[in-house]
C-alpha cells in the first residue's frame, strides 16, 4: 500500500503544475475615486494579472475605453477582457499587465472637454483617475509602460489622448474609432446636436482638439515616431470612412502604423477579436526595454 507521504508527493507532482497553469487574473468592476473635476465620483473596473497577489513587483498598464452606450463594465462583460487576457498571458503572447476601463458615460458621454470648459472629463482622466490608480496598484507610471486603447467613442479618446499626449504613451491601438468631426461645418452641426451654442473661436478650438485629421495633419515632423500606432476597422464598419482617411493622412505625413481592414462590423464580436491583438502589440513596447 502506498504511504501518505508518497501519495502527497505525487499528488504535488502531478497536479500543482495544472493547477498553476490555470491560475486566473481577476477584475474589479465597481472602483471609485472622487473627481473635483467633474464634481461627483467616477467608477472604473480594473484588470490584475493571474501573477499580481503572488508578487510584489510593478506592472505595466493598459488604459481600455468603452464605447458609447456601455460604461466602465462594457469590456467586462460584453469584451471578455479576462478571459482573452489570461489566455493571452498564459500563451506567452502577452506579458502580465494592469488593465484600467474608466466610465465615460455618467453625468455626460465622452471622453473629451466640452467647448466651454464645463464638463472637464480629459482633464479628469489626465489629473485625476490616471495619478490616482498609478499610485493605489502597482503600476510602471512611465510612458514606455503605457498603452490606451478603446472602442467606436473609445477608439476616438485613444486617438486623441495619444495625440494631446504622445509624452504619456508607448502605443496606442484605436478599434472602429470615431474619429471626430472631419470638417468645421460637421463640428458645427454635432455641437448643434447635443443642443451647444459655441462662438467661432470655440468652434475652431473644439475643432482642432477632437478632429483627429485636424490633429494629423498638425503634428510637428519630430512627434511622429513618439508612439506606435495599432488602428483597427471591420470591412463593414459605419466608421470605415474616418477611419480610412485617418490611414490616407498618416501615410502622407510618413507617421508610422498599423492599419487593420479585417472581415466585420460594429460589433463585439469583432471586437472580442482584436483584443488579442492589441495586447500583444502593446506588450512588444512593454518587452523592448
């Protein structure tokens, strides 16, 4: 008969190693910070690698935005963030990282500031919620371990959050992003939309802050290098066109990118499918130093 000791020992032997493969990271969905900014407390959901309770070191971070409609949950539970991240993780196709989902869709939807300066939500982000969870988890708070990403609403603020501040981030991977008014007169009529009277300097400000063409084609010679570029569209996409030219214009300025055209649409099952990949082109930044 075997001895306990025996049967432990080869127990531990056979089954620890599955048991470490199959170790998970895990989410919080209903984080808070109070906002001065925008005057009421914002939730956020946050990712942790399966290696995060075990270790003490830093970790590198993803900041991944939701679309319009959804909040900071939408990748949770629509997006499947932890299971495609653990998988990826696992695979070795993406090295262990924090992964933030702030909500954008509570008091006002989006990622922006509007016009007058009222509602400050970039401002927030930038001087509230990123300080905030870079000094509360333990993450790299350095640019080369700094990624954003997002989808539609979200692909936009990855846009330009990367393009107001291309100091703060390694890469940068928009999915079916919208990308902002494409002339003056559509920043006019979507202003005129969500009922906002702007005065021409505004209009012209608000212009050159969130059109992401505008943002292109303004970039100076030396920033076009300063982050890597991952942009992401289904064939059947509604925001093909922005997208598209958004592609047109970075090939005239010679600014280095990926573009992705791939069989799809608005959806999240298109978007369940470029996950994986954008954590395995952010974490190519994360591993080159």
């Amino acid at each position: 008969m075997m001895s306990n000791s025996i049967f432990r020992a080869l127990f531990f032997l056979v089954f620890l190693p599955q048991f470490a493969f199959t170790q998970t990271g895990k989410v919080l969905d209903n984080q808070f910070l109070k906002s001065k900014i925008l005057k009421s407390d914002r939730k956020f959901a946050i990712y942790l690698p399966p290696d995060y309770e075990s270790s003490q070191r830093a970790y590198p971070v993803l900041y991944l935005l939701h679309g319009a409609g959804d909040d900071h949950t939408g990748w949770v539970q629509f997006g499947e963030v932890l299971h495609i991240a653990d998988k990826a993780i696992a695979e070795g196709k993406a090295t262990p990282m924090i992964i933030v989902m702030p909500d954008a869709n509570t008091g006002r939807r989006g990622y922006g500031n509007d016009p007058k300066g009222e509602w400050r939500y970039e401002d927030f982000f930038f001087e509230e919620l990123m300080p905030f969870v870079e000094k509360n988890y333990r993450i790299k708070a350095e640019k080369r371990f700094r990624a954003v990403s997002g989808l539609s609403m979200g692909g936009g603020g990855t846009f330009t959050y990367a393009l107001h501040h291309p100091e703060l981030f390694s890469s940068a991977c928009p999915l079916s992003a919208s990308t902002g008014p494409l002339t003056l007169e559509a920043a006019k009529a979507q202003l005129a939309r969500s009922n906002q009277t702007v005065t021409d300097d505004e209009l012209q400000t608000y212009f050159n802050r969130q059109s992401v063409l505008a943002l292109i084609n303004n970039m100076p010679d030396d920033q076009k290098k300063a982050v890597r570029w991952y942009i992401d569209c289904g064939d059947d996409d509604f925001l093909y066109e922005g997208n598209s030219l958004v592609h047109i214009a970075m090939r005239k300025k010679e600014i280095p990118h990926e573009f992705r055209i791939r069989d799809g649409g608005h959806t999240w099952t298109y978007w369940r499918t470029s996950l994986p990949a954008v954590l395995e082109f952010v974490s190519a930044a994360f591993h080159q130093f």
